[in-house]
C-alpha cells in the first residue's frame, strides 16, 4: 500500500520490507535527531492493522499468545509472538486494547497469513477477527512528542513513544498538522541502537524467542497453553538458544553498510574464515555512526573482534550466551 504521504517535499521512497512509505524526506541524520528530541512523526502505514473483537476475544487470544493477555486492561499496551509447533517465531504483534477491540499492528503484507491462523482457532469462541489495513494507518510519534492525539485515533503507548491507529483518510491532514515527517530509516536506526528485534529482520526460519532476547517483553515464562510453549519451556529449564543477537559498531571508514544476510566471521580468520553468523540490520546512527544487530552462535566469544563480510565489527552482548 503506498502512501499518500510520499508525496511530500523531499520524500524518497523506502526499500524491502518498508516499501511503500518514505525512507526519509531529504534528510537522514537530522530526521533522526528531531526523533530522539521527541519531535515530528514516522509514517507507517504500511504496516498490517488486524482486529479481534467480542466477547471472549481475550480470553481466546490468550490461548494463542506467547504473551498474557486474559485480563489486559483498556489502553495498556503490550507485544505477543505467535510460534510454529516447533516453538519458531512467525508473527509479533503489537497490541492494545480499547475495552470492545483488540488492535494489533503487524509486519507489511504479513496480516493475511496472521488471519487466516487465527480463523482456523476460532471453534466455538465469540470473536471477529478482521484485516483494517485498508480503513487504518499505523503513525508512530516518538517519546517526549507533545503532539495532540487525533480523535477518533485508537493509542498504544510505549516507552519509546506512541503508535496511533488512525483513520487511514486522515494521515494527509494529521502530516500538515503534525511535522516534521519523519522517514522509516530514522525510526529504524533508533530501533536499531534500542536492540528491539524485527521479525523478517532479525529472524529466520527456525529462530527461538530466546535467541533475540523477548523472553519478558513477549513472551510470559508463567503461562502455557500456545503452540510452541513446550520448547520455550524446554531451553529456558534445560538449556541455552543455539544463537544469540548481538548489537554490533561497524568501521566507519566503509562507505557501504553490510546489508541484511551479510556473513559474519571472526576477524582473526579473516574473509574466508567459518561463518559464525549473520547481518540482521544495520544502520547509520546520528550519534554512533554504523551500527548493526547481527544474530551469532551462542559461542561466539563475547569479546571476540568480527567482521560482517569485509568491514569491521566490535559486538555488544544483547542475548547472554
């Protein structure tokens, strides 16, 4: 889904996962300091917009969910995974509730897969699920924003801001009311040095929840009853995830940044050493410069100097090994 908003002085359009919104408008490191000061707005109404409503709509997402959720109260945010049978991440979903609705916001383009889980576990319960991404834009305004929220606007507050679900007919006067626009790099960078993991990003077909650190955030060690709880159970009483993320400063001499899937190797071994791992983000930071996260074997040496293909890296541990 495009956005109306790229059409905006300066906007150049975004790549991969985030196409459809605007990379930045002009801008980059400025849009990202303008986003840590707590000002402007992110355009992410590329985002999938999913709604669960009814009665037992709760109690039967609690069944679902790594996260629980039975008794979450009006407004109160809150993140979930859905899990394969093997305990494999295939959705987060990133949730509020508004006393009737459930909303959720989801990867692009991932929301019919999501639905059409969720209507397969249906049975008896009283719920409607529904895909709202054609009626409802995701805009997120960062921590510290004093920008009015809209009526009509359903909020998820977090620690690092708020995501609107707006009327996806009001995005173009909510932009003019509301700027700077803020492009998906910047939100992105700032993501990246916050080590919050992104599913298609930071993981693969056969990732853990261990392994990226959302044992707490999304996944609630207390409850049972979802797919995929025997082996959350099994590695967090018995034993340790296979990999571990890891949050990387790069050589800043490289004009290139290492893209998604970029090998990584010890730098003692140089390029054609084993493959210990692989690039899952990476960014060009206001502050820090380029940064990464990189997913590792879990016994990678924590102080081990890496390379991801042919540039640089010193890791910070984010996932304990």
């Amino acid at each position: 889904m495009k956005s109306p908003l790229l059409s905006l002085p300066g906007a150049v359009p975004g790549e991969g996962p985030d196409e459809g919104v605007a990379a930045h408008y002009g801008d980059l490191f400025r849009e990202q300091r303008a986003l840590a000061d707590g000002t402007g707005f992110v355009d992410l109404s590329h985002r999938g917009v999913v709604t669960v409503s009814g009665a037992d709509r709760l109690s039967w997402l609690h069944l679902l969910l790594t996260q629980h959720v039975s008794e979450l109260p009006p407004g109160q945010a809150t993140e979930a995974l859905i899990l394969s049978a093997h305990g494999h991440i295939e959705h987060a979903l990133y949730l509020v509730d508004d006393g009737e609705t459930t909303w959720a916001h989801v990867e692009p383009d991932s929301q019919g897969d999501l639905i059409a889980y969720l209507e397969s576990m249906k049975f008896f319960y009283r719920v409607d699920i529904a895909d709202r991404t054609d009626e409802y834009a995701v805009v997120h305004l960062p921590a510290g924003s004093i920008t009015e929220t809209p009526e009509g606007a359903v909020v998820r507050e977090t620690p690092h801001g708020r995501d609107l679900f707006l009327p996806r007919e009001r995005l173009t006067a909510f932009a003019e009311a509301s700027g700077p626009p803020i492009g998906v790099l910047a939100y992105e960078a700032l993501r990246v040095e916050a080590h919050r993991p992104r599913v298609g990003l930071e993981t693969d077909h056969r990732t853990i929840p261990h392994e990226l650190g959302w044992i707490g955030s999304a996944v609630h060690l207390q409850k049972g009853c979802y797919r995929g709880q025997e082996t959350v159970a099994r590695v967090q009483n018995l034993g340790k995830p296979p990999r571990r993320l890891v949050f990387l400063h790069l050589d800043g001499s490289e004009v290139a940044l290492p893209s998604h899937g970029a090998p990584i190797r010890l730098a003692s071994e140089g390029e054609e050493g084993r493959q210990l791992g692989f690039i899952t983000s990476s960014a060009r930071h206001h502050e820090l410069g380029p940064i990464a996260l990189a997913l590792v074997k879990r016994n990678v040496p924590v102080d081990a100097d890496l390379i991801a293909d042919s540039t640089a890296a010193a890791q910070e541990t984010v996932v304990e090994p």
